[in-house]
C-alpha cells in the first residue's frame, strides 16, 4: 500500500468525544476532520462498530478515517454501547436500541457545527450490516451507504446458519464476541468507573450462542434488520462491496437485483477484508473509490463514479488448491445490471458419475447411494474466510472420497461462470433429518480438486425456513441447491465436478444421526450453469483499472510477544478420533501512542469419533489482556458446545482477572432442543 503523507486538508483529531443518546448512556468517538471545518462545513461519515476504536481497530481506522476527512470529511468512528470506552451493556447484534443509537448518533453529527447536514455511513461487517439497516430506517441526514462484507438476509445468508444448516462458524462467531464483550473500558479515559462498566459488561452481556441456538428457523427475530424484507424502504444510493473468499458475495448480487437506487457493487477475490486492504490480492485503491463516491452524494460533485458498471466482478482463473494465495490471478469484468443479459445458463444433465453435455439424455441409470463418514469436509476450510490462518478449501480430492461425484469430460474450450450455479437433485433418505452439501470443483489434468464454489441444504427446509417439515424416510423429493455466487474460469482439458455429500463437519454442525442418501439420475437431476461467453464485451473498455492501494501512516505499534497461526489436522487411528485445531494468536502488542500492551490469543477444536455422531464437539478458548503501568487486566472465555440426536447441550465458562486475582467468573450452561436442525 501507498502511504499517503500530503493531503488536500490539513486535519485534527478528537481522539474522545462522548456523543449522548437517547437514555442517557454516552457513547465514545474518536473523530478526524478538516481544520476549519467549523468556518467551512463538510458532510460527516459514520462507522459504528463494537470492535474497540481505541486499540484493536485503531491500525486500520488510521490508515482510512484520516484520508477521507484529509479530502474533505468529518470521519467519526463510535463505539457500540457496551463495548470499547463506551457506557453501557452489548446484549446481541442488531437490537433496536443499537440502531436508534445510530441514528440519534447521526442527528448529533448533522447538528455539529463543523457538519454540513449531510451524513453517510460505512462499514464492514458488523458496520456494513447496520449501515443497510440504518439506511431502511431513513434517518433525516443519510444520503449515501458504503457496505462491505454485509447481508440482507440475517438468516439466510449470514454467520449463523446456511441453507437452514448450523454453521460452524456460528460457534466460532459466539466465541469472539464472548470474549470481545469480556474486555474493560480504558482508565485512562474513563477514570475510576472503569471497574463498574466492566463488571456490568461481564455480569450482563451474556452468552449470545445460546440465544442463537434458540431460534433455529427463520423467524421474527432473523427478520429484524435483514433489509430483504422490505428493499424498497432503502432510498440511498448503496455501494456494496464483498470477495468470493469471502462469506457475504450473494448479497451483492441480491441487492443490485432488488434495490431501486443508485448501486455500484464490487466483487474481487479478496476474505473478510476491505479491498484496500485486500488478500488474496489484487488489492485495490478503494479508498479513492470510496472518495469519488461520496463526493458524488454527499457534497454533489458532478464526477464520473456512476460511469462504471453497476458490477465489477474479478473474474478468477484456474489455480490448483491451496489454504492460501497472495494473489489470484484473474481480470476485472463488469455488467451493466443484474440479473444480466450476458449471462446464458446451461443446464447440464447429471448421470451416473458424469456431468453430461447439455441436452444429452439420461436414461437407464442406476440409483446412487452414499453415506458420508463424519470426516467428509474437513478440507472444507472456514465458511467465511479470514486469511489469517490460512483457512481457504484445501485439496477436495479427498472430501470428494465420501461424496457421490459427477464429473464432466475434459473440456473442449475454455469456459467462463458468472452469478449462482444451481443444482436440482431428485433424491430420497432414509431418516427424518438430513443435510447436503454441493461442491462444484475445478478439476485439472493431475486430479487436483479446486473447489469453486458451493451450496447447503438442510433438506427439512427444502420448501422454505420459517416452517420446516420432518422427511419421510424412503419418499422422493426434488430439492434445488442454489451455491455461491462466483466467477470463474474453467480452461480447456479441465473437468467440471459436482460433489454431493450429507456431512462437511466441521464447516456445518452434522444431521441429529447418519444418514443414507440416495440420488435418482434422470430428467430431473442438473446442474444449471450461469455462463458468461467470452465475447460479452469487457474487452478493457468497460471497466477502468482501479488505482493502486493507498491510506495514511497507520499507527505506530511494537510486537512484544511473538503470536502463531495454525490449522492442524490430527487422526488418532487408535481410538478413531479425528480434531481440527486452529490458533489465532496475535501475540502482545503495545500501542505506542497510549502506552497500551494488548494480548489475544483464540484456539478452535473441532472433533468427532469415528462415524459416532454423538462425539461431534465444537470448542473455542479465547484470552484477552490489556495492560499499562501497574494496571493489568485479563479474561478467558470458554465455550462447549455438543450434541444428541434430540438436544444442544452448550456449557460455557467467563473468568476476569486483575493481575494475578480472579475477581469474576461466571457459568452458561443450558440443553436446547434441536428442531428441524
């Protein structure tokens, strides 16, 4: 990345600023703005998240709070309440009060006298989700949204469930804010309370999972801020952003089909991570994307943002499998709306163990059985990936051994997918619970396995998640598995291979007991392809190069203790007990600036015994410390979560400490009844 040292604005910092809400509770700012902006007036962007501006967010806000207001903007970066140094108690994500907090946050900005009236909001992830859902609300100063790595649909397509299937990254996701939510304010600004907010954080925000774990369908409470109930309630003009490593790429595409205002939507390769700051790579100048757009709507500047296509999409080339790239190679395309008339689907008959051409029949097939082992997806990688550890599919020659597999012949020209493959499957099982998974794979000449994309059902919501319905054992169903939206290049000599399984543990928690799928080859078993023909027009044209990544210095940090990134794979074929262990340690860090050491430290397990379907168990330990001088706090968290065929049994665990003293702890545990999950 470029760093930037001269910008058209000299700016200042108010590095705490308390913004009062409705009831009374004083919410921290950090806030970067132009000087004399008092005399000169310039619109306000808000980023609202609960990730601590003060220190495990202030590295990446440095880097692109202080360019945006050096162009021209006040950038305030807020706390949630119950988090960082702000007052308060975070019960959950998406409550009602967070969301009137953002707005009465808004109506302070606009009311300020170095603010114009005009606001936007940004954000990724937690701030992309309630950028959209503030946006819903129309607050009085809104007129523009920058939303990265964000969904509209809260059940559907988000941390906690896919396809009506439990994720594994819903427990990993619990896990972190257990731990995010343990953590105290920072004395040096908030004094002597600092002890009383804490304890109030650690006797009252609670054990999410648990709360997730009790609302297993699509329900009232997933409908609460997921926009896709009501599109038309958004009336800003929205730039969405994601990455095909990423877990949030199908809001994209949602959003630009169904919003009726200005869009841009933007899709590289990149995880869970800004563009600018993006991995794999390429990354790009989003920053200055990002100024053109607000300068458009927000100050009215007549420039050419709304030029680009509505969609620019990386589309990716063949690469043989890896938990890592630095960079996927590929080239930028671009549709002027979506859904797309470039785009043609190709419907592929799926026979006995072969992808067939389209229009080929299918006749005489036998029936295809399978019961994956438990092992079957522990190459799967994360739902959503971080890029640190590495934790992208690996190989899936192996997943692909307790799948039943459809394989194309090699292909005799190359082939180009943009959008949501589809896989329609005539299929019956033999219990009344059951789950799929649906991979299609880029195959190479050697056998390598590249997984491209895929797809969940939790085949008791075949016909919908608000209501679903026990199966009847032996009965056929015909079931559409929609994957991941993606682009992608197959070349010539590949093969193309869809691979069914009913277990890809630990990526999604396993069926109640081992099932027996069956799958019926014939009129009604396809694989429906989206293709883009290499002649749809984006020769270089269509969509502009983006400038090279650019930001400010970030912050100066020191590493005092070393961390490790690990994703271990064990098989003890004593006791058939197989693990996945994955460690995100990021060591200590002081924040020279405040003299502040912090210390994170997070370990996953992930593991069963054998085919024994009551031995899953999923485990997260986190440790969080902050330290300065003679003040010294530290907590642990510890999560369980198992499962019966008929229950959830979570058992969870919360020690404080100051120094050397525990001074708090506090224990979850709870049965929940699985139902239709």
């Amino acid at each position: 990345m470029r760093i930037v040292s001269e910008l058209p604005n000299e700016i200042r910092e108010d590095e705490y600023v308390r913004i009062p809400v409705g009831d009374g509770v004083r919410l921290a700012a950090r806030i970067w703005r132009p000087v004399g902006s008092e005399e000169a007036p310039v619109p306000a962007i808000l980023e609202f998240i609960p990730y601590r501006r003060r220190d495990l967010t202030a590295q990446r806000d440095s880097v692109h709070h202080p360019y945006m207001a050096g162009h021209g903007y006040a950038c305030v970066r807020v706390d949630l309440r119950g988090s960082g140094d702000s007052e308060g108690v975070l019960t959950d994500e998406y409550l009602e009060r967070e969301l009137q907090d953002a707005e009465e946050v808004l109506a302070w900005l606009a009311d300020q006298p170095w603010c114009d009236g005009s606001t936007g909001m940004m954000g990724i992830s937690w701030g992309g989700f309630n950028a959209l859902q503030v946006a819903a609300r129309r607050p009085e100063s809104l007129r523009a949204i920058v939303t990265a790595s964000s969904t509209d649909d809260r059940y559907s397509d988000d941390v906690h469930f896919m396809g009506g299937c439990l994720l594994g990254d819903n427990l990993s996701w619990a896990s972190t804010m257990f731990a995010y939510n343990s953590c105290p304010p920072d004395p040096e600004l908030v004094g002597g309370q600092w002890r009383k907010m804490w304890y109030e954080r650690l006797e009252h925000s609670g054990l999410w999972l648990d709360t997730w774990l009790r609302h297993q369908h699509r329900d009232e409470y997933w409908k609460h801020g997921s926009v896709i109930e009501d599109l038309g309630a958004v009336q800003v003009p929205v730039m969405a952003v994601s990455g095909w490593a990423d877990g949030y790429s199908n809001s994209v595409f949602r959003l630009l089909a169904g919003l009726g205002v200005p869009f841009l939507g933007l899709l590289g390769p990149w995880s869970h991570k800004y563009p600018h700051l993006g991995q794999p790579g390429p990354a790009i100048g989003f920053l200055q994307e990002m100024v053109r757009w607000w300068d458009r709507w927000l100050k009215g500047v007549d420039n050419d943002v709304m030029e680009a296509p509505a969609l620019r999409a990386w589309m990716q080339e063949s690469v043989i499998p890896s938990t890592a790239y630095e960079e996927r190679p590929g080239r930028w395309v671009g549709e002027r709306e979506w859904p797309s008339p470039n785009i043609v689907f190709e419907s592929h008959p799926l026979g006995a163990g072969r992808v067939l051409r389209e229009g080929e029949s299918v006749s005489g097939e036998d029936v295809l059985t399978l019961s994956s082992p438990l092992s079957t997806g522990q190459h799967a990688g994360k739902w959503c990936s971080y890029n640190a550890p590495p934790d992208l599919p690996y190989d899936q020659r192996e997943d692909d051994g307790g799948s039943i597999v459809f394989d194309s012949g090699p292909l005799p020209e190359r082939v180009e997918i943009l959008g949501s493959a589809v896989v329609d499957l005539e299929l019956a099982v033999d219990r009344p619970d059951a789950m799929i998974a649906v991979r299609l794979s880029d195959v190479n000449p050697r056998g390598q396995a590249t997984r491209v994309t895929y797809g969940l059902l939790n085949l008791t919501h075949a016909d919908g998640h608000e209501n679903p319905q026990k199966l009847v054992p032996g009965r056929r169903y015909r079931v559409s598995v929609p994957l991941n939206g993606v682009a992608q290049v197959f070349p010539p000599g590949h093969r193309m291979r869809i691979s069914v399984s009913t277990s890809y543990w630990p990526l999604v928690w396993p069926s109640p007991e081992p099932v027996v799928l069956s799958v019926f080859p014939g009129e009604h078993t396809y694989v429906h392809l989206p293709v883009r023909p290499p002649d749809s027009g984006d020769d270089g044209r269509e969509v502009a190069p983006f400038d090279e990544p650019e930001g400010t210095a970030p912050i100066a940090t020191s590493q005092l203790e070393q961390g490790e990134q690990r994703w271990d794979l064990t098989q003890d074929l004593v006791r058939y007990h197989s693990a996945l262990h994955v460690v995100k340690d990021l060591g200590t860090v002081c924040f020279d600036d405040i003299g502040l050491e912090v210390t994170r430290r997070a370990d996953e397990w992930y593991s069963h015994v054998g085919d024994d379907y009551d031995s899953v168990r999923g485990e997260a330990e986190w440790t969080m410390g902050f330290a300065r001088g003679d003040w010294s706090v530290r907590t642990r968290t510890h999560t369980v979560l198992t499962s019966t065929p008929t229950d959830f049994h979570l058992h969870a665990t919360l020690d404080a400490y100051e120094g050397t003293r525990r001074v708090f702890t506090k224990i979850y545990t709870s049965v929940i009844p699985r139902d239709c999950v």
